[in-house]
C-alpha cells in the first residue's frame, strides 16, 4: 500500500511503499505498517528483507525497483481506505513477522 510513513523525526507529504503487518484490535482499528525503502544499499544484513527483482514475489509488489523491507520502521496508522501497491508473499510477510516476535521475546 502507500501511506505517508514518517522515517524518525522527518515528516514526508507523499506516500511511500509500506506493508501492512497485522489489523491491530482497537476501538478504531487501525494497521500495523512496515516502511519500505529503495535505498537498497543501507540495509541491515540479517533484519532487512531485500526485495529483488529476480525474487520470485517481486513482480506482485508493484515496486518499479529493488526495495528493503525495514521491519525497524513501524507505525501505526488508521484502518482506512489506502491506494494499494501490490502484494508480497505470505513467506515475506511470515520473515517479517518472525523478526518482530524476535526482537519482542528478546532472542535477538
């Protein structure tokens, strides 16, 4: 999907890729975004899911370039109607899932 996913204290008008993680339980729902960037280059080894163009669920993304899912840049956003980009697999979404239980139970 796009949304207006602000990077720590910078604050971006336009929307940017983001995967939806998890509809978090509220009294307004609201979703449980994963920033997604193309600075491919300044990903973390080992946290970072790079998404390449030889991937085998890249052309569902809708992405026009090599990405890096940043499971560090969360945020939460209000379950509303959103431009949606693509999908990525349930195996991409599973490895960004297990890295946050990871860092939640500690075992990083």
């Amino acid at each position: 999907m796009l949304a207006r996913v602000p990077e720590g204290s910078t604050v971006d008008t336009r929307p940017r890729p983001a995967l939806v993680v998890a509809v978090l339980p509220a009294v307004v729902p609201a979703l449980l975004l994963c920033g997604i960037s193309s600075r491919v280059a300044n990903s973390l080894e080992g946290w970072d899911i790079i998404l390449s163009p030889d991937a085998a669920d890249f052309t569902s993304t809708g992405l026009h370039v090599p990405s890096v899912i940043r499971p560090s840049w969360l945020v939460t956003f209000p379950n509303a109607p959103m431009r949606l980009l693509g999908r990525v697999s349930d195996e991409t979404l599973g490895l960004v899932r297990q890295r946050l239980v990871t860092v939640l139970e500690g075992t990083l």
